[in-house]
C-alpha cells in the first residue's frame, strides 16, 4: 500500500514597510493569522530554510514585493538565493526584485492558445503541486493571504492633498477590490480611511488606513498607505521620552549654532522658534515638537559646549540653566521683594505729611474763633456802659 504524500507547507515572505518608509520583512505561514517580522531579508529566509529543516512535510515560500507576486522559491532554492545575495550585497529594498530578475525562484509559466500567444494570469495557487489544474474560485484562506499582504496606494498629481482622495485614484496592488466605506479628512496632509477588500462573493473585514502627503517626495506618483494609526496617545507617550540635541560635528561653539544643527532625537519634528547666545559656549533655545497634526508646548533647552562627553557626537541640553541665568533670575527675585518691602513706607510717610497740615489748620481755626467771639464780647460789655451813662 503506498504511503500518503505529505502536503505542500506554504510560506509568505513579503516586504512590509513603516510609516517613515523604513524596510523590514515579514513571515507568515499559510493558515495563521500572525506573521513574524525581521529587520532584513536575509535573517527572514534565514528563519525558513530552519523552519524548513524542521517541518517533516515539503516547504515552499512565496515572496511578494509591493503586494504583487515575484516568485517561489523550494528549500533548496534558498539555499542559492541566500548565497547569491550575500556575494552580490543586495540591498534589502531591492532583493526581491533581483531574485525574480536573476531568474533564482519559479515564475508562472505562459501557456500558447491556438489563435495566439497570451500569459496567463497566475496566482500563488498555480505554482504549487496543483499546478496542473484551472484556477476556479479563490479559498478563504488564500483570501486572507492575499488581505495579509495587500497594499493601499493613492494615485497621485503634483500639489495634491487629502481633500483630493477618492474611489477614482485609491487602489490595491494586488487583484483585490477596494470598497472606501469613509475617508476622513484631518488637514490637508493627513486623511483616515476606512476600507473593505474583496474579490468574488468574499470580503474583508472593516480596515484602516492613514495617507500622509507630508511624506510625499516630489515627482512621486504613487503614495502608499500606512496602517499604522498616530493617534494623540502615541504623541504624547513619544513627547515624554524626546530631546533635542547639537550634532557636535557641524558645530563646535554656541557662536556657530544654527537651526539645522539641532536635532531631535526621536521621530517627532522639533521646530527652533529662537537660538540665544549668550556666551561663546552657551546656548538658550526656545522650541517645540510637531508631528503630522499634532503640536506639542513651548520648551527651553540650555546648552553648554562645556559639558560635552567626548564619547558622543550628541550635545544635549544640560539639566540646570547656566550660572548667570540663575544669577539673573535671583536678581529679579531680589528686586521684587526690595519694591514690596519699600511700598508700605512710602504710603506711611504720605500719610504722615498729608496729617501734619491739616492738624495745624485746624489750630488756627480755633485760635480765630475764640479772638473773634472776645471782640464781640468787649463789644457788648461797650454798648451796654454807653446806654447806661446816657440814662
């Protein structure tokens, strides 16, 4: 009786992308629904030839490059991809697309029609050990597979913003179909989309995705989507741990400090409002962070060429201000508490000489009262002897 043949294990290795376009890869195997991401293609085809080794079924891994299918590869394939790429030192952004190039993994295959010589148009299913049979209708999971690896692009014209997005120029990379349920705009450079992909009588579950066009580079036609939300948790969570710092080596005295040679040290944008110099190794800056839509608080940094560590091609802000800016600051303090101090003196002396005046007024009234009714008296005491010595 003969054995039962073990089936094929699928693999997917493609290229997955942040939001500031930086490369890494991911390695799924087919039926999960988790994938396992590394920074290099060399250390993902790594982990599946080991995989491989130990799987007692036959392995195959299919790359996909921008979405879009580039090959198959066995394990012995990989084998020769990884020697070729280390001997030619191919870039990471590039070795999918130089394996496919140099021929080193399977290729759907073009078949003759009576009429005409036509390709076909193959999916993943074609080059496995069913290869011989008609693609008819796609699986759940192959579905899935295709979801896991789709990539959302705007086309794109020069000057364009968000308020420019629609079901027109938003599209997939693979055959998927992209069904927009919203698109809300947030500025004109960044917008929140929420999307379904489907194909046939399957659909996705409810996605989302974020446009940048601040990552836009002139010329560019085609700006890809991110699916790595930035909300204002994740501003403020990366606004506690960023700094500022001078890069030592554009720069070797506060005198010579411009803007460009102020750094930040996480993905946040730090934004110089004012460079103060006020000695030839002391610098006040005055900034503040930004990312997308978001902006953080006014902050005040104190740098001094001083305190450098010799280690490091960073100068970052010392933790007190400098000497003569506490010396200063004290010096005001001082100064307030002397004029609070010397105020209610001041309001004492006015009384005081304001009083003196009016008490001695007031003695002289009484002086002339009393003069006066004396004269009336002596009067009187007149008048009364003139009647009495004419009687």
């Amino acid at each position: 009786m003969a054995s039962k043949k073990s089936p094929l294990i699928k693999y997917y290795l493609a290229e997955k992308f942040d939001k500031n376009r930086n490369i890494s890869f991911n390695l799924k195997k087919q039926g999960l629904k988790t994938h396992e991401n590394y920074k290099t293609f060399q250390k993902a085809l790594e982990t599946f030839i080991e995989k491989s080794l130990a799987s007692k079924s036959p392995t195959k891994v299919w790359f996909h490059r921008e979405g879009a299918f580039k090959g198959t590869a066995s394990l012995e394939q990989c084998y020769v991809i990884l020697k070729r790429i280390k001997e030619e030192k191919t870039k990471d952004e590039h070795v999918i697309e130089f394996i496919n190039q140099e021929q080193l993994v399977e290729k759907s295959t073009p078949k003759k029609t009576n009429k005409q010589e036509e390709v076909e148009v193959f999916t993943e299913e074609h080059l496995s050990e069913e290869n011989d049979q008609k693609y008819s209708k796609m699986s759940a999971d192959e579905f899935s597979e295709l979801v896991s690896v789709a990539k959302i692009y705007a086309s794109v014209k020069p000057n364009d913003n968000t308020f420019d997005l629609c079901h027109k120029n938003i599209f997939c990379t693979n055959d998927l179909e992209v069904k927009i349920e919203q698109i809300n705009v947030l500025c004109k450079k960044i917008a929140l989309m929420h999307f379904r992909l489907f194909k046939d009588d399957q659909t996705s579950d409810l996605l989302e995705c974020v446009f940048l066009f601040d990552t836009l580079k002139p010329g560019q036609d085609k700006l890809y989507a991110t699916d790595e939300i930035f909300r204002v948790e994740d501003f403020n969570d990366l606004l506690d741990h960023s700094n500022i710092y001078i890069d030592k080596d554009n720069v070797t005295s506060a005198i010579e400090l411009k803007c460009s040679h102020i750094m930040s040290d996480s993905s946040l944008d730090a934004k110089i409002i004012s460079i103060n110099v006020t000695d030839k190794y002391r610098a006040v800056v005055d900034y503040f962070f930004t990312k997308h839509n978001y902006v953080s608080e006014i902050k005040r940094a104190y740098f001094d060429f001083n305190n450098q560590n010799e280690e490091s091609n960073k100068l970052y802000e010392t933790v007190l201000a400098p000497q003569q800016e506490l010396i200063e600051q004290e010096q005001v303090i001082e100064q307030q508490e002397n004029e609070q101090l010397e105020q209610p003196l001041e309001v004492t002396e006015q009384i005081v000489e304001t009083t003196k005046p009016a008490s001695t007024s007031k003695k002289y009234e009484t002086i002339i009262w009393l003069l006066v009714n004396l004269i009336i008296i002596e009067l009187v005491i007149i008048a009364l002897l003139l009647v009495l010595q004419f009687t």
